[in-house]
C-alpha cells in the first residue's frame, strides 16, 4: 500500500503540502497562483455498476426530492454507467403509511432489501416483523436486512435486545431462502459467533460498511465462502485505515461497492456536499483501485460479478 496519500486531492504519491490542486475539488479547472491548471477529474468509466447500498427513500427526504428515482439521477448528475441501487428499507417509518418503498420498487434500476435496523432493535414486536416479512414477498425484495449488532454509543437498543432481533432475522432470511444485509458495528466477535449458530456455511451474506480489521475478515471468510464486504467511500477518508487496509488486501473477489447514502460523503465532495447519493459509488472504485494498484474498470467489472453472484442481479 502506498503510504503517501494527499487528504486535499485524494490522489497517492505525494501529501498535501506537494499537491497542486486547489482545496474544492469539485471543480472542473483551476488556474493556480503560479499560473498552472489543474483538471479535477471525476471518477468515469464504460463499465457499468450498481450501488450495492443505500438508502434512496431518506436520500430523496434530505434532498427535498419528490420525483422519480429517474428525475433524480439526472438532477444529481449521475455517472452514466451508474445503473441503479439496492436500497435498505431498516427504518420503521419505512413501513408506515408514509413510506414510499413500494414506489420506488416500480422503477428501473432500483431493488429492495428489508428488515429492521439493531438501532431500532428496541421497537421490535410482531406487527413490525409481520411488515417486513409482507415486504419480502414483493419480487423486487432480494434479501433480509440490514439487520445485526451495534455496540456502538450511537445505538441505544440493549444488547440483548439486539441478539434477540438479529437471530429472528437470521431465520427469516432462511426461511425466505434470501440472501442477509448484515450491519455490525464494534461487535464483530458477537456478530460471527451468532451467524454461525444459526446461517449455513454456504449462506449468501453482504457485510455491509465492514469497518473491523482484517484479521476478523479472514475469519469470516474462512467460515463464509459466500460473504462479501461492503466498502463505502469512508475509504476516500485518510484516517480510516482499516477500511484501507480491508480495501486493499481482502481478495477482491469477495468486495461490494456501496455509498450508504445520504451518508458517507466522497472526501473530496464534503466542502459543498452535505449528503451523498448513489451515484457517488464511483469515488469508492476510484480510491479501490488506488490502493490496489489496478484499473478501476477492474474493480468494477470483478464487482459487478460479485453483485450478479450474491444478489442474482444481472448488470448489462
């Protein structure tokens, strides 16, 4: 891995006090003071990609968006070859009668995966799983989640309350023969002891946002052959070092592409982005491919057959 990493461009190679760009890297020119110019680049490719996770109903409520998922790419500027989303459906309100879930699974490009969130672990009662599992019939449902563990102190559900939540959804996504969004959060150890228990070896499992450290990946990808990890663009933040270290050295047959939006802003974008949409899933394969040393339209390619092989989506 190379070490330099510049946090104003975000480019290796060199730091910020050698970098050549101006701090808004937003920008598409810039005449420096010593009469130089730039280009800022954006990510862009022919090959195409799909957002593994996000969540596109709180995406469009931030963004003051009424429209279809269709206006809103072209309002946002999506990458072409940026073809659609997955997105969790984990909130309660999700499936109230204001949610707009079932809308949204009517257009092009766009699927759904549903469960409850351990943040919301502590509102867990039947009526609510009875919703979920309503949800899952629709042919437009393609896995269980994001459910999992949070022992973080933004998470106010009791641990076992927690444990309780996961392992029903645990069951439903065997139930369903669907595959599990998985969100674990500061308890990995407890996260693969519970999978374990209950998930066949062969189960197909998306870990999303995977930020423990890479001796914990190998051993869920010993025991998982079917596990993929999520890698969201805090990989584009220069103190995140174990999502570095992760993106960079777990095979990369075994990595998804997912912004999280509205969450997780590219770095690059954070000065004049206050929330992130799908569409920025290409600054995750950029800075993937940085670390790498590979192509980017390498990592896209090698995880749109990750994408085809866990989810059963076929990207043209």
């Amino acid at each position: 891995m190379n070490r330099l990493y510049c946090d104003n461009c975000e480019e290796s190679g060199h730091l910020k006090k050698d970098c050549i760009s101006l701090p808004k890297a937003n920008l598409n020119a810039a005449t420096q003071n010593d009469g130089r110019r730039f280009e800022f680049r954006e990510p862009s490719s022919e090959v195409a990609v799909v957002d593994t996770h996000c969540h596109i109903d709180a995406v469009f409520e931030r963004c003051h968006h009424t429209g279809t998922y269709e206006e809103f790419k072209r309002k946002f500027h999506f990458p072409p070859n940026v073809l659609g989303c997955i997105s969790s459906f984990s909130d309660p309100s999700c499936f109230s009668s204001f949610g707009i879930w079932e809308n949204l699974l009517e257009e092009n490009g766009v699927w759904g995966t549903f469960g409850v969130h351990p943040h919301n672990a502590k509102y867990y009662n039947d009526d609510l799983e009875a919703k979920v599992v309503s949800c899952l019939n629709h042919p437009r449902a393609i896995a269980v989640g994001e459910c999992g563990l949070d022992y973080s102190i933004r998470s106010s559900s009791p641990k076992e309350k927690q444990h309780f939540v996961f392992k029903r959804q645990l069951r439903i996504a065997i139930n369903f023969n669907k595959p599990i969004v998985v969100h674990c959060r500061e308890a990995e150890y407890d996260c693969f002891v519970i999978m374990k228990e209950i998930l066949p070896k062969n189960w197909k499992i998306h870990l999303h946002c995977y930020t423990g450290d890479l001796e914990q990946a190998e051993q869920y990808m010993a025991h998982f052959p079917n596990l993929y990890f999520g890698v969201t663009n805090l990989v584009t933040y220069p103190t995140a070092t174990k999502v570095h270290q992760n993106a960079t050295d777990i095979p990369l047959r075994r990595l998804l592409l997912e912004t999280d939006a509205p969450y997780f802003v590219p770095k690059r974008l954070k000065q004049n982005s206050r929330f992130s949409t799908p569409g920025m899933v290409m600054y995750v394969a950029s800075r993937m491919a940085q670390f790498r040393g590979c192509s980017m339209d390498n990592v896209l390619e090698t995880c749109r057959r990750n994408v085809s092989n866990l989810y059963g989506i076929d990207i043209p």
